[in-house]
C-alpha cells in the first residue's frame, strides 16, 4: 500500500509508545535501585548537573556542511558527566527532572510531552543499567571512557528506536524511512557529543578551576554560533529568494506559477502551509489554493478563516498574528479555533488595486515561530508574485492547471485521482471500477536521438488516440512524464484486460511527423477497484507496480497480482539490509570458471555477488542489484566485487597460476566519470595488470542508443581493461553497432545458447553472432552452456570460449580451489600453459 495511502492517526495515540517506554524506566530504575545505592555525597554533584542538563537541552544547533543541514543538540554532553560521577539510579533521577524542565519549557502538548519524556527516562535507565553491569571506573582513561560511551549509546538507541515507531504509528512506513535516514547523523553527532563531553570531564578531573576556563569557551561558543546562525539564514534566505524568483519567472512562462508559487514559499518561510487567495472578479471564479507539507499537490483548502483574508484585502496591509506578534483579539479568537498557531498574510497588489493575499501558517517545530524579522521578506516575495499574477491569462488559467496536463489538456495525476474517490463512493453492483496505466515505451530514446520537441509529438499523438480510442464513459488522463491512465466502469476485470489490449494496439499504429515514421509500443498496467485497492492512492500504486511488470515482456498488459506488491515491499525492505550487509562484509563472491572450448582449457572466472540474507535466505542478484541503483549503493557493490576478484587474482598468480577474472557492471556505472580512475587505484593498490581484468556490461547498457557510455568505455579501454558485451542478443542493438564501440568481447545470452539443441533458430542466432563477431576481431563467450550436444554445436559453429553448467557452477573460493586440484591437468601448470580441465563432470 502506499505510504500516502495510510491513513495518519493523531498525536492521542503516542501513548502506545509512551506507556513501554515508561515501563522501561520503570523496571530500569527498579532494578538500579535494588543493586546501586545512591550516595549522599553525590547530591550537590547532582543538582549542579540538573542546572547544566536542563540549560544544555533547551537550545538545538544547526550546522551547515555541503548543503547539508546537521542539527546537534548538546543533551549528552552532561550525560557523561552524569555517568561518571553520579550513582546510576541518581543519574536516572537528575536527567529525568532535566527533562521534565525542558518540555515544561517547550511548552508541548500532553502527548508530545509525556513522550518526550518517557522516552528520556527510559533511555537513561537502560545507559544506568549498561553502566551498571560494566566494571568499575578507575579515573578517566580508556576504560572508562568505553563504558561511558556504551551508556550513552544505550540511551542514543532506545531514543532513536522510540522516535521511529511512534513516527510510524502516527504517519505510516513514509515517516519512517525519513526518520531512519539520518541515523547516520545522529550516530555521529552523539559520538562528537561524547567526545566533547568526555574532554569536560578529563578537564574537570584535572583541576575545579578549569570551570572558569569552560565558561569563558561556553560564551565564546555561544557568541560565535549566533554569529554564524544570522549569517547562515541571510545567506539561505537570499538564495531563495533569488530560486524563487527564478523558478516564478520560469513557471510563468509553463503555465505551472502556482505550483512552484506556493511550494517555494512554504519552503522559503518554513511554514507548515502556503495559501494563495484570489477573489471571484468578473469571470474569473475565485481561487484558493494551499500547499501543505508532504503534499505534492496543492489542496483547494485553507486552515484559517476566511474573515482573515478579508480583512488582509479590505485593509491593504500586512497582518500577522502568534505569540510574535500583538493583533485585533477577534481574529486571535478565530485562529485559536481554527487551532492555528501563527500566521502571517500579505496582500497582493496590482497597481493601488488588492486583487488577493498570501499567507503562510504554523512555523515549522513546535517551538518556531515566525517573527517580526519574517514580515518584510514575505512582503518582497508578495511583491514577486503580484507582478507575475497580473497576467490574466495566468489568472484565468490557474484552477484549470491545477488538474490539467500542459502538453495534451488531458487531465493530470490530481485529476484522476479525485475522480476515482469519487467513483468508488457510488458503488455499482456487478461492475468495478478499471484504471489502466500506459507507459510508453522508448520515449527516452526519442528524446535524445530526436530531440525533445518529437517526443512531445508523441506523447500529444498518444493522448490524441487514446481519447479518440477509448469509450466515450473513459476519463483519459496523464499521469506524468511517459505516463497515461484511462478509467471507467466495467463489468469485470477481465473485460479491463481486453479493452487495455484494445487500446495498446491502437496506440501500436505507426505516428508519421512529416518525413519521420515511429513505431511506439506500450506496456500496460490494470487494476481494478475493489478487488485490488478501496482507495485511488492504493489503486495507482498497484496499476504502477502492473505496469512495470508489463515492462519485462515489452508490450504485454499485466494485471494487479498480490506478488507483484510482495517483491516491491521486499525490495523496499532490503535496502537497510544490504547497507549492513556491505558495512559487515556479509556478501559472498563466487567464481564461474571460463574454458576453451576446443581444448578445455581454463581462461578465466567470473566474479559474482552472492547474498545469503539472515530472514529472506539467499537474495537473488537482480532484486539486490536493482536496490543498490535505487539507493546509492551501487558504487559500493561493484568495490565490493572488484576487489574480492583482483584479491584472489593476486593470489593466483602469486601461486603461479595468474587467472583473468571478469566481473558484471550496471550500465549506470558508465555514467560515472570517476570510475575509471578507480579502477586504476585498485589495479595498482593488488598489483594485477588491467588486461587480466575484464568489465562485462549488459547490452542495453552499452548500446543504449546514445553516446553517454563511450567516454567510460574508452578510458577504461586505455587502462588496457578488456571489455565485454553481457547478454548479446536480448536487445535491440545489432552487431553492427559494436563496430563503433571500444569493446573486446561479445557473450551470447544463454536462453540462445540453451535453446540451440533444440530450436534452429537460436542456432541460426548464435552461428551469426559468432561469425561476424569474429569478422570484427571480437572474441566470443557462449554463456549457459549445460550439455555436451551444445558443446559440440558450438565447436561445428567456431565458438572459442564458453561457460556454464557442464564445466563448473558459480563456486566460493575454497570450492573453487578444491575444483581447480579435481579438475586442472598439474602438468598444464607446471609448464606455464593456461590450465587444462581433466575432466568435465
């Protein structure tokens, strides 16, 4: 289900967190009371610590580093005081009162607060408990220094773990992967406030008279970070103005102004909603507009009262209410019952004339506010946004764009989706309500090879017929980008499938454009409500995740299937594993020996990736592969494998027995220029010439229709890197495509291979293939080769190398040695030559 599809549960419900993490305390705290006493001695210690606590928990730092906000807070920092002088179940007390301190001071609601604070006293409960069961500290070296960071990192985790599942209770997997996201971040930032602290407490072991120097550094910090705040914030807020600016004068000239309009100001001014008013004048209806926080789309609705605006248009000036600013008490009683915290509302002027108003509401955290400084920065952008809303045209043309394309006037993603909440409230009996999803395909390629005007062409040409084509009940709209969806009301899912079929081979039909001919396919995705979702965003997510599988048989119409949700969310639940599996080494390389066919003689191995998961068991490359491209982790992957293979190539030739290894790349690792350098490093850092290694791209990856890869692929060619084309045949490309590339290598894709025993014409495939690769000095490699019949095959035909089944599966390293001593002539070795197979088991 997507995570837009949860419906959020209110702040009422944190107590299904609150009430374990209390229990947690509790227990901790027990137990630390029955097996620590609390020294009496350690209460003036304490209530120093209470002071300091309280005052180092209030204010959050926020640091700027490569574009990058770091917030750090200082709260840890008294903690290792804590745990170092005070008594566990002392500590537990003080830093529990601390924070009861700085909520009272934050001023949270009831459920936020007691949260807040259960999840501090639990946190330092479980840091008591993990000091507790460590040896005693001696002074403050290294020992000392390990159990005090042990605590802390209790306390860091319990807090982290508590925050993500209340976040998701309250607002879905969503929230959640935001939140996990920063663990790093926060992993560190404690670090650094551990050892800060731990610097304290030396000083303060040292000599009681270093405390005048950490004050004297405290004011000095403090000094210095207000400095760099007020600077940081006009900095960011000239920049965004000027982006604002920017993107206004760009979305103008789109017909998208109040979308960019109202995004960029709810960003600029931090607020949790941006409203654009504009009153009914003539023919132009009234418009009102908000963009909200975690919506994409902007919302026909506006938190505070309508007496607000008409009084901000009636008046010709600014007015803000919060706790920043004074105001009329009657629209303070509005806004407390709109339960609104501040707002700020400019109006929009043409000329003398007012013809509406901006307004943003609620400052972001519960402790923000906006402030009097916030006033004559929204007054500059109001004064933007009134030059660029002049234009009727844009005026008149605002509410149509909010739910229409701009490119075909088909209705938008927006559009279609209120219509489908609207169709599913009338329930029908005996039909259900189809969405079918388009996704045209090649449209990358257009774009590139063509230019962006053709695939325009063929986008307008799709929606063209898919109007005409579909039944006059059919809402057509797009979706996005290369994305059209078609819903209406039928009688059964089946009769779903049989129109999408219908309409694909309508949009089949060759789009002429004066002398150019294209022959656009397009996979097709159905689902249908209620069988496959009650709601419109459940809906699109799973015709989204048909449509893609349609995307493996090109052209085909896939249907909504449990599985295919299954493999997505167990997709999406890998990627925090694989980045733990990479930090601890969990993934195995095996080798897939390469022979001679002729002679059987050994010429090399392929290295590959090999995750045995904990819970899922063994992770098949294409879902771990698919989730390191999605999440950044791809670079990672491929070190992982490169080095593994030039390692044991290392090894081998060490032996006297130098081996080539080969080792898969994702055609988006051509798209990275620092590749290259890379390889070179670890080619020199395992001592392996670079032609004992070769690279083996996909050929959709290689031959993608452009010439992005060639750069990569020529300096790595320089390097003396060989070069493999993985997969031949399973493509679009033609041999005669690989004449312009820098390759050595072209491996035929085993369904071909495989087939040739059997079907003349995968033979009649691989027979052409061989030939006019060797016609082009290309050497070739038969993948899948599993019986002794395709074995002779390939010999008749001229193949040189091949791999597969009847040689070796893909081994681990110790079995591949143990292969190498079953199956290896020890004379071939001995004498220098490439090693020849004994035996082919």
């Amino acid at each position: 289900m997507s995570p837009r599809a949860v419906r959020r549960r209110t702040t009422e419900h944190a107590w299904l967190i609150t009430a374990p993490l209390a229990g947690i305390a509790l227990v901790g705290s027990l137990v630390l009371a029955l097996s620590v006493p609390i020294r009496l001695e350690d209460w003036p210690i304490a209530a120093a610590l209470l002071v300091v606590m309280v005052a180092a928990g209030i204010p959050t730092l926020s640091f700027v580093v490569r574009r990058q906000a770091v917030v750090v807070t200082l709260s840890e920092i008294p903690l290792v005081l804590a745990l170092y002088w005070l008594s566990p179940l002392l500590m537990v007390v003080v830093a529990t009162a601390a924070e009861l301190f700085t909520q009272m001071q934050r001023g949270y609601a009831p459920p936020k607060f007691w949260f807040n604070v259960a999840r501090a006293a639990a946190g330092v409960s479980v840091a008591g408990l993990v000091l507790a069961a460590m040896p005693p500290h001696d002074g403050v070296g290294p020992a000392t220094w390990g159990a005090v960071f042990a605590g802390v990192a209790a306390n860091s985790l319990i807090s982290l773990v508590a925050v993500v599942g209340v976040i998701t209770l309250l607002q879905g997997w969503q929230g959640t992967r935001e939140t996990t996201s920063t663990t790093v971040q926060v992993l560190l930032t404690t670090a650094l406030s551990v050892a800060i602290g731990m610097i304290i407490l030396i000083v303060l072991a040292t000599t009681l008279w270093s405390t005048l120097l950490l004050l004297a550094l405290a004011v000095a910090g403090v000094m210095l970070y207000r400095s760099y705040s007020q600077f940081i914030r006009q900095h960011r807020t000239l920049g965004d103005m000027y982006e604002l600016t920017r993107a206004m004068s760009e979305a103008g000239q789109e017909g998208t102004l109040t979308d960019a309009l109202l995004g960029r100001i709810r960003s600029l001014m931090q607020a949790e909603y941006a409203t654009l008013w504009l009153p009914a004048q003539g023919r132009h209806p009234e418009v009102l507009l908000t963009a909200r926080l975690d919506d994409r789309g902007l919302l026909d609705i506006a938190r505070t009262p309508a007496v607000f605006r008409e009084k901000t248009r009636e008046s010709g000036r600014t007015i803000a209410l919060g706790r920043a600013f004074g105001g009329d008490p009657t629209l303070r009683s509005a806004l407390a019952q709109s339960k609104v915290k501040d707002v700020i509302a400019v109006p929009l002027r043409s000329g003398q004339a007012v013809i509406g108003t901006l307004e943003v509401v609620n400052r972001l955290s519960d402790v923000g506010h906006f402030a009097p400084a916030d006033i004559p920065i929204f007054e500059t952008v109001a004064a933007h946004a009134a030059v660029a809303l002049e234009n009727s045209r844009l005026v008149d043309r605002l509410r149509h764009d909010a739910y229409h394309d701009a490119l075909t006037r088909l209705p938008n993603r927006r559009r279609i989706t209120g219509a489908l909440a609207e169709s599913f409230k009338i329930a029908a009996p005996g039909e259900v309500v189809a969405l079918l999803l388009f996704d045209v395909d090649g449209l990358r390629q257009v774009n590139e090879s063509l230019g962006h005007a053709a695939g325009d062409k063929v986008l307008a040409e799709v929606a063209s017929r898919l109007r005409a084509s579909a039944p006059s009940s059919a809402l057509v709209g797009r979706a996005g980008g290369d994305e059209f969806l078609v819903t209406l009301r039928l009688e059964s899912a089946d009769a779903a499938l049989e129109l999408a079929a219908q309409l694909r081979d309508q949009i089949r039909d060759e789009m002429v454009f004066d002398a150019l001919t294209l022959d656009v396919n397009t996979a097709v995705g159905v689902a249908v409500h209620p069988d496959h979702g009650s709601d419109a965003a459940t809906l699109l997510l799973r015709v989204d995740l048909a449509a893609t599988a349609a995307k493996s048989v090109p052209g085909s119409v896939q249907l909504f299937n449990p599985a295919l949700e299954s493999r997505s969310l167990r997709r999406l639940g890998l990627a925090g594993d694989l980045r733990r599996a990479l930090d601890q080494d969990e993934l195995e390389v095996y080798f897939q020996p390469k022979v001679t066919l002729r002679d059987r003689r050994l010429v090399g191995v392929e290295c590959l990736a090999r995750w045995e998961h904990p819970t899922h068991g063994t992770v098949a490359p294409e879902d771990f592969v698919a989730v390191a491209e999605h999440t950044g982790q791809l670079s990672r992957l491929t070190e992982v494998v490169l080095r593994e293979g030039l390692r044991r190539s290392r090894d081998w030739a060490l032996a006297d027995q130098p081996l080539p290894i080969a080792v898969n790349l994702s055609a988006r690792t051509l798209t990275d220029p620092h590749f290259p350098d890379r390889v070179q490093e670890l080619l020199t850092e395992y001592r392996v010439p670079a032609q004992r290694l070769t690279l083996e791209i996909t050929e959709a990856g290689v031959l993608d229709g452009t010439d992005r890869p060639i750069p990569t692929l020529r300096r790595l060619r320089d390097l003396g890197v060989r070069l493999s084309v993985d997969d031949f045949g399973t493509g679009d490309s033609s041999l005669a495509h690989l004449r312009r590339l820098p390759v050595h290598e072209v491996k035929v894709d085993r369904s071909f291979v495989q087939g040739m025993a059997t079907d003349p014409g995968d033979l009649a495939i691989v027979n052409a293939v061989v030939t006019l690769s060797q016609q082009f000095g290309l050497a070739v490699v038969a993948e899948g080769v599993e019986s002794e019949l395709t074995l002779e095959l390939l010999q008749d035909i001229g193949c040189e190398i091949g791999q597969g089944f009847l040689f070796s599966r893909p081994l681990p390293y110790e079995r591949l040695a143990a292969w190498f001593g079953a199956q290896i002539e020890p004379e071939t070795i001995s004498n220098g030559e490439l090693p020849r197979l004994r035996v082919v088991p």
